[in-house]
DNA sequence: TATTGTTATACTCTATAACTATA
DNA sequence: TATAGTTATAGAGTATAACAATA
C-alpha cells in the first residue's frame, strides 16, 4: 500500500478515535459529575499546573477557546465552587484560575470512571509495544500541531 | 517509567492532538469552503460510499450525530447544492442522502490544502516506520471504540 | 499602543420529545 | 409495535466586537 494511502488512513482514524473516546467521556463525566468534557479538561489542566492554577490567558491556549468562551466557562466553574478566580500581583491586568479542593474532589470522583473508559476504549486493544509506540507518535504529532496552532492573543490579532 | 502512566499520556496526546487538528481544519474549510468540519466529513464519507450514496441512518452513525442534527446539516448542505435526499425504492421509510456533482467539485476544491495540513501537523514529525506503527494502533483502537459506541437508534431507545 | 479579561449580542448547533409514515 | 426521518422548541455554547483597566 503507498504511504499516502496509509498516511490519509493513520489520519481518519485518529479523527474518528478522538470523536468516539470524546462522546463515550461526555456521558460518562455527565453522569458520574455533571461536567462537559471542556470543564473537565480545564479542571484537569489546572489540577497538573503548580499549585493548581494558571493565568486565564495561558489556559485558554492549551483548550484552543477563545478568552470569551474562556470567561463562560469559568464564570460556569466558579459558581459551581470548582476553581476561583484571582488577580495577579504581578500584572494587574491578568487574572489568575486555581482550582479548589471541591474541583479536586470532583475529578477524583470522576477519574475512576473516566480510567475505565480508556483503559477498555483504548488499550484492550493494544500490546505493550503498541502502546508505547502510540504514544510515542502521539506526542510527536502533538508538540508539532502545538506550534502550528495560533494561540488566543495571535487569533485576535488576526481579525483586526 | 510506569505503563499506566505512559497510557494516560498517550490518551491524552490523543485528544489534544485531535483537537488541534480539528481547530486548523476548520480555519481551513471554512477558508477554502466555507465548510464546517462536520459537514466535510459528511460529504468526505458520502463520496467514498458505494455510488456516492448512503442512508441518513448509517450517515448518523458514522458521525455520531442524534438524527435531528443530521436532519438539520444535511438540510443545509441540500440548500447549498451539496447533497440531495431521495426516498429509497425499498424502505418508503428511509431517505438516501447522495453527494452531488457540486458537492464533489467543493470537495475537490477544500482537500489539497487540508492534506497540506495533514502533512504538516501530522507527518512531518514522523518517520516512515512510526508513521505504520501509528496508522496500526489508531486503526485498532477506532474499531475497538466503534463497538463500544452506542449507535443512533439505541441512543433513542435509551431514552425511553 | 499593546495586552488582559469581561461583557453584550447574535448566531449556530444540539438534543429532546412529539409527530407522521412505513414495516 | 418498532423503525426512519422530520419538526418545533428550548437551551447551551461560541465568536465577534466593543469595552475598561493596566503595562
């Protein structure tokens, strides 16, 4: 088979995977916390940065959201007593997420359904090797589409 | 490092990298098309079904949409000129959406920049070797998650 | 002047349930 | 009774542009 072919192939279906593990995660992290996946992604974001927070700014481009839609979903968050919104000693223009013990209680009460999930979806179909080649490629592709990928303030810019 | 480590890692590239690429075809096709990635995955599947044809049924399921939302985009792409529905000549109940010729000049017209960005984001950062492993574990792991997922119909089963 | 975050607004999309028609 | 598709409606989420405040 030619590359290319292989190459259109390794493409659809890591679309397709994406959009199939995401809706399997929607019902689930609906159930067992009430959350969308993009509040559960944002609460796992920031439960991995130090001390739990981050600048809104910052958050925004590892979701890919504009600010706007960023300000919704936190404004969202905050009433629901999951992350706070401070602002920062250093620059007075930006605004500092920390997540609270509430938003980590509910990821700990959301992750052993969310690991059960891909550990079926994902890896019951793959040998060790396999895994650690995925992720391998995986990662590569990522950091690369990282760079590509316009940040928030970039994407504003542009339409001016 | 740990195994379970390793394979949230790899999920969660997955889904960022899913993301991402999803973020940039959509500035893309809207560009080159005026399309939403939803609706050039329709019409990407259609063309490669059989005679250009399939029934909204399957369609729905192959892009994990409730009926109504497909009802609702394929109403769009009808109008634009994109795809027709027709009665089948067998089951007076369902409806056969088929690609029309407009709709694949359009697709022709969108896809040389969308496999640029394939190319780009996705294999520039990959060898040969990696490119097959990635190819091989996204396709398992897709068919695995195809069985998993529950399709139109028993969602609406579910509800009642 | 540029950047950060918010807000107002308008719009797109989605899902649910109710409905029609056919099997 | 079950299935296929549509429709009405209501709600969630999104982006754009305009705004205020700070750098």
């Amino acid at each position: 088979m030619a590359l290319d072919e292989r190459r259109t192939e390794a493409y659809f279906a890591l679309m397709e995977a994406g959009g199939l593990l995401q809706m399997l995660m929607e019902d689930q992290l609906q159930r067992d916390g009430g959350l969308s996946y993009l509040q559960f992604f944002l609460l796992a974001r920031l439960a991995q940065a130090p001390d739990g927070r981050m600048r809104m700014t910052d958050l925004a481009d590892t979701v890919i959201h504009s600010r706007s839609g960023l300000t919704y979903q936190a404004a969202k968050l905050e009433t629901a007593g999951l992350l706070r919104r401070e602002s920062s000693p250093h620059d007075e223009r930006s605004v500092t997420a920390a997540i609270t013990d509430q938003g980590r209680e509910l990821l700990n009460q959301v992750l052993p359904g969310h690991v059960a999930i891909v550990e079926q979806g994902m890896f019951e179909a793959l040998d060790d090797q396999q895994t650690e080649a995925l992720a391998d490629a995986l990662e590569a592709v990522r950091d690369r589409l990282r760079v590509l990928a316009p940040s928030s303030a970039q994407r504003r810019r542009n339409r001016s």
